[in-house]
C-alpha cells in the first residue's frame, strides 16, 4: 500500500468511488488538480485505489457563499488562512486500518505548508452518525457544531446526486470541525486561536 498525488488513471478511479459513497457528481477531476487542491490516493498494487483525501486552500467568504448554513460555525475563522478537507474516501473493505489517517495527516501537512492556519472538516451525518467522528478526533480536530443541511445550496448549483436524498437538493447535515494548526497536537505555523 503506498500514498502519492494522484495519475490520470488514479483519478477515473477516485471518481468512481467518490460517485458511491459520495454521490455522483459530488466530485470533478478539478477537484483533484492544483494549485489550490491538495489531492493524495492510496493505491494497493493489485486492486487500485482503495482511497482518497482532498483538500482546499480557502477563503472566508466564498466557502460561507458555497455553505451559508455553516456561517455561524465559521465567523470566528473570518482573519484566517484557511484549508478545507473537502473529502475523505476509504473503501469498505479497507476501512479501520489506518489508510485515512494517513491521507488526512499527510493531506493537513501539504495544506499547512501552503500556509493553511485553520482546517475546517465537514463530516456527513448519516441518521444518528457521524461515520468521520473518530478520524476527525485522532487528527487533532475539535468539534464545533453543525450544520443543517450545509450541501443544499452547494447541490442545487452544481447538480450532483446525493446518495442519502437522491436528486437535488441534499438536506443533509454535517458536524463541523476545526482544527488549529499550532494546537498542542499539531506542529503547523499557526498560534492564534479563534475558538
């Protein structure tokens, strides 16, 4: 099992597992590309890729246009350079043996050296959980609280079909967190602390 930015071919196959388990259209192949992306895959020599992490450099007040329901979570971000850890996708068979970690840590690292001060995480709640939780924690992450169908407006712009709610728009909810790169778990450029 090895970790590398992702090929061409590494990418066909991101989409199709984002398209499971994210829904489809959820993610494009600029999702994947940079310079504002920070795109890491895990490829097991004999199945392919098994899992994905993506990250964004971003601005205030575009991610609060794109996500207007996690606003009040992210004012205190406002003076902040921010990252984004757009997605997290292991497959099922995979799951539980440290592959996500990995990409989250090395995913926060390549976004801290771009400048990143601040990584906010918006974890899908699917029913009564919060499947990302775990990992969210184990990567230094603090909850912050969440929001009511963040993806709505994101969904009806952009059209892409989610898994939970079918066509558009989502009205799913997500958990919000934040994590402060200088907290005392983390070795990343920052010390000012909104939260």
């Amino acid at each position: 099992m090895h970790h590398r930015v992702p090929h061409a071919v590494d990418i066909e196959a991101a989409l199709h597992l984002s398209a499971a388990e994210l829904g489809v259209g959820y993610l494009t192949r600029g999702d994947f590309s940079p310079p504002s992306s920070y795109a890491l895959v895990a490829v097991d020599d004999h199945i392919g890729v098994v899992g994905f992490a993506i990250g964004h450099r971003c601005d205030y007040a575009p991610l609060c246009e794109t996500y207007p329901a996690a606003r009040h979570l992210l004012r205190p971000l406002q003076s902040f350079r921010l990252g984004l850890l757009k997605s997290v996708v292991v497959r099922g068979g995979h799951r539980g043996s440290g592959i996500g970690l990995r990409l989250v840590e090395d995913c926060l690292d390549g976004l801290a050296s771009s400048g990143a001060e601040a990584m906010i995480m918006f974890a899908w709640r699917r029913g009564e959980s919060v499947p990302a939780a775990s990992l969210a924690r184990r990567c230094g992450f603090r909850a912050v609280g969440e929001a009511e169908a963040l993806w709505h407006a994101d969904s009806l712009e952009r059209r892409y079909i989610c898994p939970t709610c079918g066509a558009p728009p989502c009205r799913c909810s997500a958990a919000i967190y934040v994590k402060m790169f200088g907290d005392s778990d983390s070795d990343g450029p920052a010390t000012r602390r909104p939260l």
